[in-house]
C-alpha cells in the first residue's frame, strides 16, 4: 500500500528543510508516520492480516530510529517535528 504520489509531494514540501530535500529524517518520517496511519485504518476492518501487521511493525521500528537519531542530532528539530506531526513521546 504505497502512497499515493500527490499525497506524498505534499508531505514532502510540508516537512522539507531545504528546496530539493527528500530524504532527510524530518521528510522520513512524516512519510513513515502517513503510511502508519493508512495501516492502522487497514487493520480496523482486516484485523488478520499478520503478514501487513509485520510491516506495520517495521515501519514503527523505523520511525523510532529516525526519531532517536532526530533526536540526539537536533533536539529543536525533534521536538518542532513531534508537535507538527502529533506524535507523542
């Protein structure tokens, strides 16, 4: 379940720090945390998809490095990204 590509331009602009910034750990997980939700929504009317439930679990894995790496890098950086994206922690 990819996003869909429009959906996923806005975040990156959203969440960018510079003009052609893609990939730094603000854009990843504001993706990982769009993606998170989608699944969740998933799995409230497909509560025995274990196979999807294990990807889940990966990309919460994910998104937890990225923040502890946000996190002792730029903690302003963290802290505004957590508040921005209702992610609490």
């Amino acid at each position: 379940m990819a996003l869909a590509s429009e959906a996923k331009s806005k975040t990156i602009s959203q969440f960018r720090v510079h003009k052609t910034d893609t990939g730094s750990p603000e854009v990843q997980v504001a993706i990982l945390s769009q993606r998170i939700s989608e699944l969740m929504a998933h799995f409230k009317s497909h509560a025995k998809d274990h196979h999807s439930r294990r990807g889940l679990l990966q990309m919460v894995a994910r998104r937890r490095r990225l923040l502890d790496y946000l996190r002792s890098r730029s903690p302003e950086r963290y802290k505004t990204l957590i508040t921005s994206l209702g992610i609490r922690r």
